[in-house]
C-alpha cells in the first residue's frame, strides 16, 4: 500500500528553514574557530599587514554584527555588550588603526561571542522567521552567516599575509578531468540580471531587471598561470603599452613583476607561497593574487579585455533553451563538491577542467568557486535599487574607486556566493584570491 504524502505545512516549512539556519550558522562558526584557534594570542593581536586587522578585531567583530542584527533587533534582547559598538564599528575605525584600539582580549573575545550565539539560538527557536522584511524566510539571519562567512574569508587572507610556520592545511585541488580551452561566443540578446526572489540575496543584488548584452566572446576559462607566465616572459611588466596611465603609475610606485606570492628561483623556477608552504607553481591553476590594473594589463597585452559585469553574469546564468537565468551555472541546485571549488575544502585554486559538471549552459566553466573573478566595471546599483537594511552594507560605495569582482574564491563560503553574488574592491588589491578571464566584442557576423 502507497501513503500519499502530505504537502508540508507551515509549521514544517518553518522547521526546515530553522534547521538551514542552524546549519549555516554552525558552520560559519566552526570556520571561525579553525582560523583563530590554531594560533596563539600574540598572533591574534598582531597585525599582519596594514590592509588586514588583527585577527582577534575580525573575531570580536563577528560577534558585535551578530549581537545587534540577531540578539537586539531581531529578538529584542538587552545587549550583551552596548560599550563596544563603537570598537567593532568598521566605518570608525580603519583596519591600519585597529591595533592601537583597546581591543578585547583573544579569551574575552571567545567568551564573548560564545555569549552572543547562545542567544542567537534562543531567539532562532523563538522567531516565527516571517511577518516583516528583516525576518522573512529568515533574512537577517542569512544576513549573518554571509557576513561572518565573509570575514572568514578576510581572515584566511590574512593568514596568507602572515609570516611563520603553516597552521593551516587542506587536501590539494583536484587535478584537470577535461580539456578547457578557447572562447564561448554570447549572442545579443536580454537576460535576467539579479535577483528579487532569492531570500538571502542582499541589497545589491536586487532587484532582478532586464539587460540587454550585445554579442561578445568569453575565455570558457580563467586564465592559468601558464598562460600569465607568457606575459611575463614576453616584458609584460616592462611594457606600458600595455598599461593604463594609472596602472603603469601604480605598477611603478608598487614594484610589480609578477603576482603576489610568486618567486623565481635562481635556476628560472616559479614557486608560490600558500599560507606558509613554498609550493612549485602549477600551470594549469587560475592565477591568484593579481589585482585590476594587472589583469588589465594582460587583457591589452592579448588582445582583449575584461568582461563587463552584465557578460559575466549571463555568461553564468543565461539558459538559452529556456529564456531564464539560472541561480548557478549548473541550474538552482546549492553548489557541492562535484560542481565548485569552495568552502575552504582545498587551499588553492583547483585546475581548469576539474569540475566539468559545473559549467554553464554555454559551456563555460569555474565560473563560481576557485578565484573571484575581477570585471570591467565600477560598483553602481541596479536600477531600483533600495538599501535594505543598513545603507553601510552597499550604497556607501557605489560610485568609489572600486571594481566589481564575480564569482567567488576557493575561501568562499557556498552560503555566501551565488551567481548574482556581487564583490568589490579597489583595482591595486592584491591580497584576495582574485585571478580573471577575458572576454571581447564579436566580430561582423559571428554571432550569427
């Protein structure tokens, strides 16, 4: 005898999202742990590079987010600390300052956050997770998870910056399993760019809009380290031809010969430092560690150019047999082992060709996971755009010197990458697991 099944009630619907909830939330804090605990308190409250703040700030920061969204807003709780918002406040306190700042302790900093999510649990047990903007389908508590997942990944950056004996390992990153070479062409034509129906997107994903993208070209992969070692072999960092007066200017004033990490061996060999391990470079990985005016660089230097925003994403998300945008590029499904590179499994960029099952309907591949991905465009909202729920997440940066990164990292957290996902940073960065891919316009009759 077959029992038909009962279509899930409310109550069920809210039980699984407590326990997604439960799970994201977890998880990031596990990730916090590893990354604070495998080091002792002098290397928690040292600055490893002005850029990055102390670890221990990042720690005790997470917490402070977490405590105002999820402890006083959303659950109407008294606060656990109200004297130290102004410290973790990051608009007050640049990272260079940060470590003159009477900062808590690494043991006050654990405790203290330990305090913050025993509340959090109580109030995720209490919230009827609907009702109003900040709590339907559980935003703010999504909100979290992404932010501390994001400052998870700050932090691993940081652990790259340091200096000393590894701390931290991985599995390697799986090796090639199909061939990835060439251009995918895009024809002309509208897409869905954004989102207004995924819950956990944030505000500057949002709202989904119509775009219309002309017919261009897109590398199927990102380039590799093989392939940037050309434009090194060739002068490229000798060569302003190839640089915009701006980024010549800053690979003159910076010193730039080759990415960040990377050394060359009195015989000619290139080794890449990984989070403290000399490690011989592998030519097929994603190149790491460049910022905007170097990709920009190498785009001039092959002939083509960075992909804008709108090419990215379409690139990604567009399904032509069905006319709709997929949420990655392998269909709605959450990302998982067998289609990206990320979480932290591996501590490096994988392969090109190792996740075939994770390329989108166009036949381009790694487009979410292994290095975030740098664009040709500013950071500008979305026509329609609202800031929601603080202008501080998003709007404060629209129209800066930033320049909008796709994708997501090997260090990305699944909960915090998605393909209307949006990064940014100053086009001189070079500490965040950024690489690139190149793109051109079509040629007359090409798309056709």
């Amino acid at each position: 005898m077959t029992i038909p099944h009962s279509p899930p009630t409310d109550n069920s619907r809210a039980e699984q999202l407590r326990d997604r909830i439960a799970d994201v939330l977890a998880r990031a804090r596990q990730r916090t742990h590893a990354l604070t605990d495998c080091l002792d308190e002098a290397e928690l409250v040292a600055q490893h590079s002005r850029l990055m703040s102390p670890l221990v700030w990042d720690l005790a920061h997470i917490g402070n987010q977490e405590e105002q969204w999820l402890v006083r807003n959303v659950g109407g709780r008294e606060p656990v600390r109200a004297d130290i918002d102004e410290l973790y406040d990051a608009f007050k306190h640049g990272r260079a300052n940060r470590p003159g700042l009477p900062l808590l302790a690494p043991k006050q900093a654990r405790g203290y956050v330990g305090t913050v999510r025993d509340r959090v649990w109580d109030v995720l047990e209490r919230s009827e997770l609907c009702g109003k903007p900040l709590v339907d389908d559980g935003f703010a508590f999504g909100m979290i998870a992404q932010h501390e997942q994001q400052h998870d990944e700050t932090m691993l950056a940081t652990h790259q910056l340091r200096t000393g004996a590894a701390v931290l390992s991985a599995a390697p990153a799986p090796p090639s399993s199909a061939p990835v070479d060439g251009e995918i062409v895009i024809p002309a034509g509208e897409f869905t760019m954004g989102s207004s129906a995924d819950p956990w997107a944030l505000d500057n994903e949002r709202p989904a809009h119509r775009v219309l993208v002309p017919g261009f070209a897109i590398d199927a992969a990102p380039v590799t380290n093989e392939r940037y070692l050309a434009f090194i072999d060739d002068g490229g960092y000798d060569r302003p031809e190839f640089w915009s007066e701006r980024g010549w200017a800053h690979r003159t004033q910076a010193g730039l010969v080759a990415p960040q990490f990377w050394e060359c061996d009195p015989t000619g060999r290139w080794w890449r430092r990984v989070f403290g391990v000399m490690t011989p470079l592998r030519p097929h990985q994603p190149v790491a560690h460049v910022c905007w005016f170097e990709a920009e660089a190498y785009a001039n230097w092959a002939g083509k150019r960075l992909p804008t925003e709108a090419e990215w994403e379409k690139a990604a998300r567009f399904d032509p047999s069905t006319g709709t945008s997929r949420r990655f590029p392998w269909g709605d499904a959450d990302p998982d082992p067998d289609t990206a590179n990320l979480g932290q499994r591996h501590l490096e960029p994988a392969e090109v060709g190792a996740y075939p099952t994770g390329a989108s309907p166009a036949g381009v591949h790694q487009l979410i996971g292994d290095v975030w991905e740098w664009t040709a465009s500013g950071f500008e909202p979305y026509p329609g755009f609202r800031a929601f729920p603080y202008k501080e997440y998003s709007e404060v940066f629209f129209g800066g010197d930033y320049r909008v990164l796709r994708g997501g990292s090997f260090g990305t957290d699944p909960v915090a990458c998605r393909g209307t996902f949006r990064n940014w940073d100053h086009p001189i960065r070079r500490q965040i697991f950024a690489g690139f891919r190149l793109a051109r316009d079509l040629r007359p009759g090409e798309d056709e």
